[in-house]
C-alpha cells in the first residue's frame, strides 16, 4: 500500500521532507517505517497521527492513508 508521510516544523529538518509517499504494509508501525526512512532519527520528542488520529509508535498501520509526524507543541 502506499502510505503518505507528512512532517512537520523541526521533523521536517530530521527526515529531509515535508511529505513523501512510500510503500508499506499493514503490519508495518509508525516507528518502523519512519526508522527506515531515517535509521539515525531521534523520536522521542515526536509524535505520530494515522489519519488525522493520534497513534501509538508500535500500532500497525493498518488500512491508514497518511501518517503525520508531529514535533512538540507549546502554547498558552
């Protein structure tokens, strides 16, 4: 299946793209693919969306469509 990876602010600098489409499995996890789209990333300040929902680092995929890496937020 080909899934879309958007990424946003700094994960932007930390994968070198603001969306990329790339093939993947429903077995497949968030932290999986993005690990082998980056092997050196650092994920622990991230976090993930399948279709526009929050999502566990190591729940599949499934049927989603796109996947959105978010950096921490702040606000007030």
């Amino acid at each position: 299946m080909t899934l879309t990876v958007l990424a946003f602010a700094q994960s932007q600098d930390q994968f070198g793209f603001s969306r990329r489409e790339v093939e993947a499995c429903p077995e497949d996890t968030p932290r999986g693919l993005l690990l082998r789209l980056n092997p050196a990333a650092d994920l622990a300040h991230l976090r993930v969306a399948l279709d526009c929902e929050f999502a566990g680092w190591d729940q599949p995929l499934g049927n989603a469509r796109e996947l959105a890496i978010l950096p921490p937020v702040s606000g007030g």
